[in-house]
C-alpha cells in the first residue's frame, strides 16, 4: 500500500486498520494513514502508559513514554478508546497463565543467570479451556 496509495481517492476507503499501530505513523506508512480520511482504528498490544492508573515511570524509558505519547496524539485522543488488560485476559481464559522461572547454566567455565517461561522440571504448560459465553 506504500507504493500504491497516491493511485486511490482520500474518500476511497471508509475504515481504514492499522496493526502495530504505534508503529505505523512513522516513516512511510505515515502518508498512507494521512492520505485517507475515513475512520482510522489503530490497534496495538503495546502497552498504553499515559494516564490511567498506570505510573509512566514504571515503564520504559524517555523515548518509549514519547512514542506513546506520539501515537496518541496522532489518533486524536487522550487515551485508548478501548484497552483489554493482559491478567484480565487470563481470567477470562484467552491467554494461558504465564510462570517467570531462573535457573543457572553453565558454559564452559563460566556460569550465567537464565531467566526461562517454564518452572523447573516443566516441559510445557497446558493452557486452561476457555469459557463459553452465557447464552
């Protein structure tokens, strides 16, 4: 769509998604998001750090708390329209429960801190079945 976007109408498209949106207004995909002025609908599973109950501070450094704040501003909001919270989707059963685990290694004579998604002694993790909606 880089090469091609100057070839449709600013009006062709009603919607227009963006994946990896807090990437996408930088560089050339720019032009194309600005091109087009139907509905544009970002979306992202980058973490949104601005406002909320979440400290900025906890997260990332300078530069990232400025693409965030760049990304909003590119959107024209404040914060995100909709956010979908990482344990909250554990709970619900989309994503299966994660476990941070250390061990150490040794390579050659050295040994190193690994930090590893599996607990000790496990060879995988079953992911838990999802509800189904009420009906």
């Amino acid at each position: 769509m880089v090469n091609l976007y100057g070839e449709y109408s600013a009006g062709y498209f009603d919607l227009v998604i963006s994946d990896e949106c807090h990437r996408s207004i930088y560089g050339k995909w720019r032009g194309v998001l600005e091109h087009f002025d139907g509905i544009q609908l970002g979306l992202t599973a980058t973490p949104c750090v601005a406002g909320g109950d979440v400290d900025a501070d906890d997260f990332g450094d300078e530069e990232d708390k400025l693409f965030i704040r760049d990304t909003l501003r590119f959107f024209e909001v404040e914060r995100p329209t909709f956010s979908y919270r990482m344990k909250d989707a554990i709970r619900d059963g989309y994503l299966v429960p994660y476990q941070i685990g250390s061990s150490l290694i040794s390579v050659g004579s050295a040994t190193h801190g690994v930090r590893s998604s599996l607990p000790r002694g496990a060879d995988r993790v079953a992911a838990p079945r999802r509800k189904r909606p009420a009906t």
